[in-house]
C-alpha cells in the first residue's frame, strides 16, 4: 500500500504539472526568466525549445507520458495485490454475481485516482502554479531525456493530426457555412444574406474579379500640359488619377488631387509632375483579403493591376474590396444609373461590361456557374465571346445550361447590352 501511494503521489505531482505550465501568463514567464535560477531556466525551456509551439506540445506529451505509466503501474499492482492478500471469491453482490475482485478495484482505485491524482492536485496547480512549475521542472527535463524517442512520436503524430484536422475543418466549414446561409431564416434581408456570403468568400475573391478595367479607367499623360491637366481635373469627379507615360502600360504613379488645391487658381504653367506619388502594383490573381492587408500596411487606397506580362490591366481600389462584401456603396459623385434591368421574374437586361461575379449574386446564382465555359473572361461580354469564340451580332442568341442570352447591342468590338432569360426550370433559391 506504500507503493500504491507513493505513486498516486508521482501522478498527482504530473497532473498538477500539467495545470501549471498551462496556466502561467505571460507576467509569469518574465518572471521565470528573471529569475536565472537552474530550476526557473530548465521550465524555460521546456517551453520554448526549440521552439514555442513545439516546445510546448512535447512537453505535454512528455506529462501524458509520465503519467499514464503511473496510472497503468497503480492499477496493474493493486490487482495484483488483491489478488494475493484478498480472498472475495465467495462473496455476492445483490445484483448478481460479479467477481467482488473486479469490483473493488474499479470502485476504490478509479476513486483514489480521480481524487488524488487528478481533481486535488489540479486545483492546488491552479493556485500555485509557480510553485509547482519550479518544483517540476528539473524532473520533467530529466523524463523528458529518457523518454525522448516516445515523446517526439507522440509529439509529432499530433502535429500531424492536427494539421489534417485543421485543414479539413476549414474546408468543411467554409461550404457548410454557405450552405447554412441558404438554409437561414426565409425572412432575412437578401442584403444580409449577400453581406454574409460576402465575408465567407473574401478570401477566395482574386483582385481580377474586382477591379475597373483599363479601358474604363480615366488616366493622364505625363506630358500633358499644367493648364490642361487642371480642366481635365476640374471636368472630372477624381480623387486619384493614374499618371502614365506614352501608355497605360507604362504607370508612372498616382496623382491625388488634394495635392494639385494650392495650384488650382494659378494661370500659368507649373511643374506638376513633382506631386505624382508612388503607385502600388498588385497581380491580377491576388487574393482581396491580402490586398486590403497591403492597403492598410502602406496607407494606399490604389493600385495598378498589371497581368502576367506586365501590362496594365485596370485599377482597384479600397472602395471596391469594400463593396464586395457590402454592396455598392454610392458617394456624392457617382451617378445614380441603372446597372440592370429586372423586366419579370426570370428576364434581366445586363450591360456587357457586367461583372459575372455580380450576375451570379444579381440573381441569385452560385458563384462557379460560369466557372466551366468562362475561361479567362469575367464579364458578360467576355463569357459569350468564349462561348461562341467570336463576337456575337446583334440579335443573336446563344444558350447555356437553363439560360438564354440574346444580344440586344453589339459593334465589332464588343457587346454592350444582354438579355438573359432564365428558364423557369431552374431553381434560385
């Protein structure tokens, strides 16, 4: 019986360790570290060796170890001592009989150690965690050397684990987050509906998706003149303007026109070109969830889109990030226009230039709809274009899936008006 309680003691001594360095704040380790003493410098690093994370799972598996030895050891040698000093082969229970051996054992041990090795300790660590961490921390090291082949496996299958867990749980959560955002009550605003779907795919947004093509962005020759530059200021509502040299391709940073007021009343020329700021460049294929990190670390509101081979392909800015999960969001100088037309229920007239990315919200659509037949288009225009691999005339319809799109206006450039006609068979909700 000694034995027995000199290991339940070993085992509350490793429960009680795992409480207190699970528990030390942050105050507690700026303590153990100016301590400098041999005990407070081997809890150290048990913690942080080699590193933080890893430091501190093998050290838990070094204490789930230890102590599930001594739990093992407690119950294999208290049945053995039954065995030999108890004779209850005789004895019945009310209920039946049962082996009074079997019994007495899973009723008195399992009692000796949840209470004495488990509960009383934890709840001295959570109180004394110091104490406990200074006291254990030279036997822990010392387990920790002799066990060291068992403790990096343990320690290295979770991390495995865990990564997979994680990995699948994320991927998990995402689709059924979505899913139960279609689910939700039938009486939530769409808006909010939109507002939440938003959110869950920030991340899965890419930059191209989003931002303002070339051929709609207004931009500047840097050889323009200064009394020319301010009627072209004047006659816009811009509060950035790309500044470029001989093309768009070639960017030469961003004029914001805050910077251009202590001019605006001169009447003669002026270097102008002083007051071009920096440009920030971003790929097409970046993810908005990283570009608005990038915003808020450089204090930019723009930037220059470039494709894979350099060249300009439009501009994006924070207020297009944000309108992505929000909704359009009008300022005082943006035109109140129509971006589509809803004529019934299953019919909607959209501009070419309609991001399909908009479309699939509009309607109500899932977002990889398009995905199979878009290519590397992103619009309306350039969806039918890939479909039909040309540019379609006036007039002509062409089908895809339950969707019919007739082209309502067209040049030989591109196509500007769309009507699509939803078949009644597919399902919105």
């Amino acid at each position: 019986m000694v034995i027995i309680f000199l290991f339940l003691g070993l085992s509350a001594l490793f429960s009680s360790s795992e409480n207190a360095f699970f528990s030390l704040s942050p105050s507690h380790l700026v303590e153990l570290n100016e301590e400098n003493s041999p005990n407070s410098t081997a809890a150290l690093d048990l913690i942080n060796e080699p590193d933080r994370k890893t430091g501190t799972q093998r050290l838990l598996a070094t204490i789930l170890l230890m102590n599930n030895l001594i739990n093992v050891f407690i119950v294999i040698y208290s049945s053995y001592l039954f065995e030999r000093f108890f004779d209850l082969d005789d004895w019945q229970t009310p209920v039946g009989i049962i082996d009074p051996n079997f019994l007495l054992q899973v009723v008195l041990i399992t009692f000796l150690l949840v209470l004495l090795g488990e509960i009383i300790p934890k709840i001295y660590a959570s109180q004394n965690n110091l104490k406990i961490v200074r006291l254990m921390a030279k036997p822990l090291k010392i387990c920790y050397s002799i066990f060291k082949p068992m403790v990096l496996l343990l320690a290295g299958s979770s991390s495995i684990f865990d990564k997979y867990l994680k990995n699948r749980m994320h991927s998990i959560s995402m689709e059924e987050i979505s899913q139960a955002i279609d689910l939700a009550d039938k009486n939530k605003e769409l808006e909010e509906k939109h507002i939440l779907k938003g959110l869950i795919n920030f991340g899965n947004t890419s930059v191209r998706q989003i931002m303002k093509p070339r051929t709609e962005v207004s931009c500047i020759d840097i050889s323009t003149e200064a009394q020319e530059l301010l009627k072209t200021i004047n006659s816009g509502s811009y509060s950035r303007i790309p500044i470029y040299e001989e093309s768009f391709d070639q960017v030469k940073g961003i004029l914001y026109i805050k910077d251009l007021l202590p001019y605006i009343h001169k009447t003669t020329n002026f270097n102008w070109r002083d007051l071009i700021r920096p440009t920030l460049f971003v790929p097409e294929h970046k993810k908005i969830d990283d570009l608005l990190q990038e915003f808020q670390d450089k204090r930019v509101h723009m930037a220059i889109v470039v494709d894979e081979y350099g060249g300009t392909s439009g501009i994006v800015t924070m207020e297009d990030i944000l309108e992505e999960v929000f909704g359009e969001i009008k300022d005082e100088f943006d035109e109140a226009e129509l971006a589509y037309s809803k004529l019934d229920e299953h019919t909607y007239i959209f501009e070419g230039k309609t991001a399909l990315h908009d479309i699939t919200k509009i309607i109500n659509l899932p977002l990889d709809y398009f995905e199979r037949v878009k290519g590397d288009s992103e619009t309306l225009g350039g969806l039918l274009m890939e479909i039909k691999e040309e540019i379609p005339s006036k007039g002509e319809k062409i089908i895809y899936d339950n969707i019919a799109f007739t082209v309502e206006s067209a040049d030989s450039r591109r196509i500007k008006r769309v009507k699509m006609q939803i078949n009644k068979r597919l399902n919105l909700d």
